[in-house]
C-alpha cells in the first residue's frame, strides 16, 4: 500500500466514525518516563487526638487503679507520673526490710485510686477537650463496673475491721499462764 492510500483509508475511517456521531479517536502523547514518587512517611497510628472510649478509661481505672493508667490512657500526664511512681515501688515492696519504706507510698497510691475511680466515672472528655465515646452497651458495663467496686470496698472495710476485731478482742490476747496446769508435765511418770 502506497502512503496516498493508507491515508485515504485513515480519511474514510474517520468520516464513518463521524457519520455515527463518534469522534475520531485522539492520539496520546507518549507518556514520559518520570521517576516514581517518594512513598509517603507512615501515618502515626496512634494520635493524640483519637477518640478514647469511656469503657477502656473505667476498666483501667478499675483493674488497674493505683498505677493511673487511665489517666495516662486520656491524655493527663499526672496518669503516667503516677505510672512510674507505682512500677518501681511495686518492685521495692517485694524486697524484705525495704517493703516498709515502699508501704506508704503503695497506701498513697492505693487510695488515689480509690478516689480516682469515682471521679472519672463522670468525666466526658479527655484532656485535650475531645469528647470520649461510648455506646448504650458500654454505659451499662461502666454502672456494673462502678456496682462492683462498691462492693468490693464494703467487704474490704468489713475485712479490715474483722482483722481489727479479732486482734483486739481475741486472738493474740487470749493467751493465758492460768490455762497451764503445773501438776502435768510433758514427762511425767505417773503411769
């Protein structure tokens, strides 16, 4: 075929596509080899900002009260202070004769806890101001959670004064030198 033909037929090719109301098909600049683009730095998985979930922030508190880990879970950096007091006096409190200075503290940390539960199970937000979420279903695990902390506390209080009852009362006290007959040895001959 001579170049005037394939031109001819190229003419006739785009007068029937036009015919149809089609356009003739355009040609495509070549594509440029361009060099690939740099991968993008990896999104931080774990932002600041994240809605925390009530739920998590009571179960820490629960399970977890005197390290302030759900303090540390909403943002407050007074939870994760807490958290590395607690850690190295968990460990002092298991070592003899170093026990008594880590008591105080542990008893400190304890009772923060105590109160802590009860003050975050109000609590909206976190403490960037972001509103925490939670469902029906997590509201009602929370009120179970607060019922039985409550109870864990009075049977605590009421293991605590029996303890105080039994040593004060009976117990370690009620030894007497009137209860040993003199007469019976452990050796006694009388047979």
């Amino acid at each position: 075929m001579t170049p005037e033909q394939e031109n001819n037929n190229e003419q006739q090719a785009q007068q029937t596509v036009a015919s149809y109301g089609e356009q003739p098909p355009v040609s495509q600049p070549p594509v440029s080899q361009q060099p690939p683009a740099a991968p993008m730095p990896p999104q931080d998985v774990g932002d600041k900002h994240d809605p925390k979930s009530r739920l998590a922030m009571m179960l820490f508190a629960f399970f977890a009260a005197p390290s302030g880990l759900a303090r540390g879970y909403i943002g407050e950096t007074s939870g994760m202070v807490r958290f590395w007091i607690y850690i190295p006096t968990a460990f002092l409190s298991a070592i003899p004769f170093v026990n008594f200075l880590a008591a105080p503290v542990m008893l400190v940390l304890y009772v923060w806890g105590l109160v802590d539960f009860f003050l975050l199970k109000g609590r909206q937000q976190d403490a960037h101001g972001a509103q925490m979420y939670s469902t029906n279903r997590d509201e009602r695990v929370i009120n179970y959670l607060y019922i039985v902390f409550i109870i864990l506390i009075a049977i605590s209080i009421l293991a605590v004064i029996a303890a105080i009852f039994v040593i004060v009362v009976g117990g370690i006290g009620s030894f007497s030198f009137s209860d040993y007959n003199s007469d019976v040895t452990p050796y006694s001959s009388s047979y």
